[in-house]
C-alpha cells in the first residue's frame, strides 16, 4: 500500500502535501502497486485530469485535485482520501487536446464553410465601418478652433470650422459618411442573419445526426455505453437538446465575435501606431496579464462547463423518470421525497454554476480594473504628448478611442477563448456519442431467400454486459422446428426473455451459435432480418398519435383491409369500434385522448405486429394484461394463423391457458438449464414433472 500526506485548502481544492494520508487499493490483483515511480492518474468530478507521481518513498508532490461528488467507475483503482473513495480510472490521464477538439468542431461547421465566409465578408466591412469612426471624429474635432486660430484642416483663416474634412468639402464628407455608415448597417444586418442561418442549420444538422446515431446503438451501449454506467434516456435528451445548442453558439456567433474581434484588435492597433507609437507601446503592458488571466479562466470553465452540461443531464433523466412513474409516486405518495431528491439535482447545478460564476466575476473584475487603470495611464501619458507638442487634442481622442475599441476587442478574444472552451466541454459530450460505434451493426451483412425454417440455439453461452459475474447461460442448446408453437416457462430470472433478446440479436452471445434455416443470424443483415420477425413485449408501448398510425408503424404501406384484418385477429377491432374517432383516436403516452387499459394497449401492440404478415412470431407475455376470454379470442386467431402460415411462434408465459396452446414445452431451472421439455398433456399429466412443481408452488413469472 502506498501513501502520501496532503492537506485541504478549501472546499474545491485539495492540495497534496504533508498533511492527511492516502491509500491506493486495487479491486483486483491486476492493479500492479511497484517501487518504481508512478504516475497515478485521479479524474475529478470536473473531469480533469490531476497526475501525482509517486517516488520510491511514497513521497508525492503538491498538485491540485479538484473535490466535488464522487465519480463513479468500474473495474478501476479507487483512493481513499480521509476515508472518501475517488476513482482513478486509466484513461484519465489523457489530456485532452484543446487543437484536436477544436478541429473537430470546425469539422461539423464544414457543410456551412460558404455562408460562414460571407458572414466573415461582412464582419470585415463592418469592422472597418466601426474602426474608421475614431479616425472620422478625430479629424472633425480639429475642424474646431478658437476664434483667430488656424484650423489644420482650414485653408482660410476666417472661419471656426474647416472648409474641408480629409481633403472634401463638408458637404461631400458627411453625405459620403452617411452612406458608408449605411453600408455598415447592411453588412451587419447580413452578419446577423447569416451567422444565424448558420446556427439553426448546424444544430438541426447535429441533432438530427445524433438521433439517428442513437437508434443505431445496440443494447451495449445503453446497458454500459462510453461511461461504463450505460445511458440514460433524460441525458441523451440533455446532449441532444443542450450540448447541441451550446456547439451551435461556439461555432456561429462565438467565432464570428472572435474573428470582429481579431480584425478590430489588429486594425485599431495599427490605427494607434499611426497616431503615436509612444502611446501604442504603453498600452501593450496590459497585454501580458491579460493574456494570462484568460488562458486560466479558459481551461476551468472548460471543466466546469462540462460538468454544467453533465448535471443537466442528470437533471433532465431524474425528470423524465419521476414524471414517467406520476401515478406510482402518487400511489405511495412519496412526492415530498422525489421534490427533495430533485432539488438536490438542481442544487448540483446551481453550486456548479456558482462557481462559474465566482471564476466569471474574478475574470472579468480583474479585466475591468486592468482596463480602466490603463485608460487613466494612456490619459495622463497622453497630455504630457499634447503639451510638448507630439500629438494634437484631436490625435489623443482619436487614439483613446482606439484605445477603447482595441482594449474590448482584447477583452472580446479573450472571452472568445472562454466560450470556445464551453463548446469544447459540451463537444465531449457530443462526440462521446458521434463516435461510439455500436457492436452489432444493422445494416451490414446478407439478405439471403428465406430464414423461414428451423431456429437452432447451439451451446449458448451468455451473460448481460451490465451483469458479468451473474451468467444467464452455460451451455444452452435447443431447437425450434418450423411452424412449431413452443412455449417457454421456469422462474423468474431464468432467461426466458433473454432467449427472445438473443434470437431478435439486440445481444450477441459470449459463445455459441444461434441460426435460423441454417444461416447464423450474427452474418446476417440485422434490420431485414428483424422485419422478418414479429415480436411482442408485455410493456406494450404505444407511440402519441392515432390508433391507425400506431398499427401501420409494422408496415407503412398497409391498406384499410390490412389495419381491419390485424385489428381483429388481435381482438382490438371491437373496442376500438366505440371511439367516436374509431381508428383515427388519439392515442400514446402524451396523449390528452382516449385512456386505453392495458388489455386494450397489448391488443394494438399485437395488432401492429400482425399486419406485418412475420414468418416468425415471438410473444413475451404477450397476452399477460387480457383476461381469460379476450386472450381465449387472440390465441385462437393466432393458432389459425399459424396453421393458415406455417408461422413458428415462441411463447414466453406463466398462465396456464397460454401452455395449453402450445405444441411444446421447454422448462428451465433459476440457473437457465433447461430441465424439462415435451408436450404440455404429457408433462401435466405427470405429477413429477417440473411443470407441475412450477405450477404447485406459483414459482414463475
């Protein structure tokens, strides 16, 4: 075990040194602990990277860690820190690249690159419209002299102000101002509207790239997916809706005001060597702390931003979910409880976001102070030019004007900087998702003739990804015949449902083979294979819409003979015949229209998947909500249906009237063994079997 001595500093920071001890234990023997020196890494809830090397000694040097909750992770090294476990996952000591991020960034603008280069073209004549006024009311107040005096710009003595401006009459001059400062208006009117265009069509662009990346994902990703935890609905809907609208704003107006101010900066800079290179190189003091400040500001709102989105993710899931289960809440009325946990999500966020704003107050204090200070300096540096004769009152207006302009565009790159590192933040997030390749594709492999035939589960081995040390199978084998009616039955957590996940391959197995007419389902194109497939839940979703457009979801191009034939060989045509709308109500989880039982919910979810004509039809307790004789009509029409088809139909089921439906049995044990198999009259009729034990003493689900 190696230790080290640190001492806390404040409530966020933790520095190591020689106060408290640490202990570093692995959960497994994989974890090598060696003389040698080390670097650990520790990731903080703020998702920095902080590295303690350790000597031979166990002696560690002083470096930040930042404390906030934990973050959880699996199968790494964990510290303990006065008896409070951090993680120290390895990929944590990967820094990120700020270039690297950035290029990807760049990379989702690419398709607009057209209109963001006209918006650019706009910036700069608005730019040079702004940054040409000081130059304009410098030279117009030298028009301005005492009576008796010579004006600069005068050819005659006799007037206070000057015939000519820069060479133009008067007139001429402020007409021609006019009109250029009309040109500047335009050109900002197409800056907004472009760098707006380019907004809207990038968020709609991502996010509509991120929910097809989602429904491309397998069962792994949301089981475990990229944070080893497995996704969570409330914070996809987080990155698809918040992390989406914080890039858009990086990559349209951030880089726009970054770039105003990169060209303001630079022209009014050159503007002040114009007027007085004396004045310029006084001024450029200020740049050095400034440049500081905004770089260290820039990488902790990075983190800090991360973790904003990362909460709001929290707190969209946490919602979704109390929302989604109202009435059980309710039931127990438990809503006081949900209220504080809630509010202790929210209260995540607002610490979190304090903190960004103790940093943001800290920044830009520091930058008001530095920027007021410096005007002052350059004022008073400024008369003394004026008094010797160097500049006129006209020349220091100008040049503090630029002065102005140039010090706001410094201040401008360098919250430009800030926000970019925001985007970046919430751009892990995104390309968290962008890049995470699922491992059972949908979209390649073969189309082949048919798979109408015999389903061969072939020494199955397999455990849920979540669960690794919890198998489901150790050696499954069995086969389904085509055209056979089997029924699957046994304990609760024996894997009956696992054998519908497999077959429909929303999971690989560890080993084994699963083939279905002699092709293994893993060569073959998974979405035509699955539209080969009926498959029924017992949680029967239901999409907000219409009773028709929920039923023609299996097959878009259905008829009005199709719907009505699928409605009644589920039993659903007679209930759904009392609406006043008849097919046409409004049904699904938002919806304000006609409250369906669960009966009625499971008869359209079956009636969705019968108009899709499947050669295979799975059902997971499909009928679990009906009653006795609603499931007596829907077993009938599907036994004729199978006969009519030579359809093979698997039956997960614990009733008894669902058994007696069934041409065959396969009975597995709490271990996924399969103990038991034949006819239903033969192993009821035996009152040894396992089925009739099952049956005894209620064991199933």
């Amino acid at each position: 075990m190696i230790s080290l001595r640190s001492s806390i500093k404040t409530p966020l920071f933790t520095t190591l040194s020689s106060g408290l001890k640490w202990s570093i234990r692995p959960y497994s023997s994989t974890f090598p602990v060696t003389p040698l020196s080390r670097r650990i890494a520790i990731r903080s809830p703020l998702h920095r990277t902080v590295l303690a090397r350790f000597n031979s000694t166990g002696t560690g040097r002083t470096v930040p860690v930042v404390r906030d909750t934990p973050v959880a992770t699996v199968d790494h090294g964990v510290v303990d820190v006065d008896g409070e476990r951090v993680t120290a996952p390895p990929n944590a000591a990967k820094s990120s690249n700020v270039r690297k991020d950035f290029g990807k960034l760049l990379q989702l603008a690419k398709p607009e690159f057209k209109l963001i280069l006209a918006a650019l073209a706009c910036l700069i004549v608005t730019s040079a419209v702004s940054m040409s006024l000081p130059l304009f009311i410098g030279k117009i107040i030298d028009t301005a002299t005492p009576p008796g005096e010579t004006s600069p710009n005068s050819e005659d003595t006799n007037g206070t102000i000057s015939d000519t401006i820069l060479g133009f009459p008067t007139t001429q001059f402020y007409v021609g101002l006019g009109i250029f400062f009309t040109i500047g208006a335009i050109s900002n009117f197409g800056r907004t509207y472009l760098l707006r265009s380019v907004g809207e069509k990038l968020v709609a662009r991502l996010r509509s790239r991120l929910f097809s990346k989602i429904l491309q994902q397998d069962s792994y990703f949301f089981d475990v997916g990229p944070t080893g935890h497995g996704m969570k609905t409330g914070d996809l809907i987080s990155r698809i809706s918040s992390d989406t609208q914080v890039i858009s704003k990086t990559l349209s107006s951030n880089i726009s005001d970054g770039c105003r101010s990169l060209v303001s900066g630079a022209v009014g800079l050159g503007m002040m060597c114009f007027v007085s290179w004396k004045l310029t190189l006084c001024m450029s003091m200020m740049f050095p702390p400034l440049i500081v400040m905004s770089l260290f500001y820039g990488r902790r709102i990075k983190q800090l931003s991360r973790v904003i989105q990362e909460n709001l993710g929290t707190l969209t899931k946490t919602t979704e979910e109390k929302l989604n289960g109202l009435k059980t809440i309710q039931s127990f009325a438990q809503q006081q409880p949900v209220v504080h946990e809630y509010n202790s999500d929210i209260r995540n966020i607002y610490n979190t976001s304090m903190q960004e704003g103790k940093l943001s107050g800290i920044y830009y204090g520091g930058n008001g102070f530095l920027g007021n200070v410096t005007l002052i300096g350059l004022l008073v540096i400024g008369t003394k030019f004026i008094a010797s004769g160097d500049i006129t009152i006209g020349d220091l207006s100008s040049f503090m004007m630029y002065a102005i302009y140039t010090g706001s565009s410094v201040f401008g790159l360098g919250n430009f900087y800030t926000e970019l590192m925001k985007g970046i933040g919430a751009s892990e997030r995104i390309f968290e998702l962008i890049e995470s390749k699922p491992k059972i594709t949908t979209s390649l492999g073969n189309k082949v003739e048919s798979l109408h035939g015999d389903i061969v589960f072939k020494d199955i081995k397999f455990h849920y990804p979540s669960r690794t040390d919890s198998p489901i199978f150790k050696d499954l084998n069995v086969t389904i015949k085509k055209g056979e009616h089997v029924c699957f039955v046994g304990p609760s957590g024996s894997g009956k449902s696992t054998i519908s996940q497999l077959l429909l391959r929303f999971y690989d197995p560890i080993s084994g083979s699963i083939t279905t007419n002699s092709h293994e389902i893993s060569s073959l194109n998974l979405n035509y294979f699955r539209s080969q497939i009926g498959y029924v839940q017992q949680d029967s979703l239901l999409f907000s819409g219409t009773i028709r457009e929920n039923i023609v979801f299996g097959k878009p191009n259905s008829t009005e003979e199709d719907i009505i034939r699928a409605a009644k060989l589920s039993n659903a045509y007679d209930f759904i015949q009392t609406f006043p709308d008849k097919f046409d109500t409004v049904i699904g989880p938002s919806s304000s229209g006609a409250q369906l039982s669960g009966g009625q919910r499971q008869r359209i979810s079956l009636a969705r998947t019968l108009i899709k004509n499947p050669d295979i039809l799975v059902l997971d307790e499909a009928t679990s909500a009906l009653d006795s004789q609603s499931e007596e009509v829907v077993m009938k029409n599907l036994s004729q249906l199978a006969y009519e088809r030579n359809t093979t139909m698997i039956s997960i089921a614990h009733r008894l009237s669902t058994m007696k439906n069934s041409e065959k049995i396969v009975v597995l044990n709490n271990r996924g063994e399969i103990v038991e198999e034949g006819k239903f009259d033969e192993l009821y009729s035996n009152k040894d079997s396992k089925l009739n034990r099952l049956l005894e003493n209620n064991d199933f689900e």
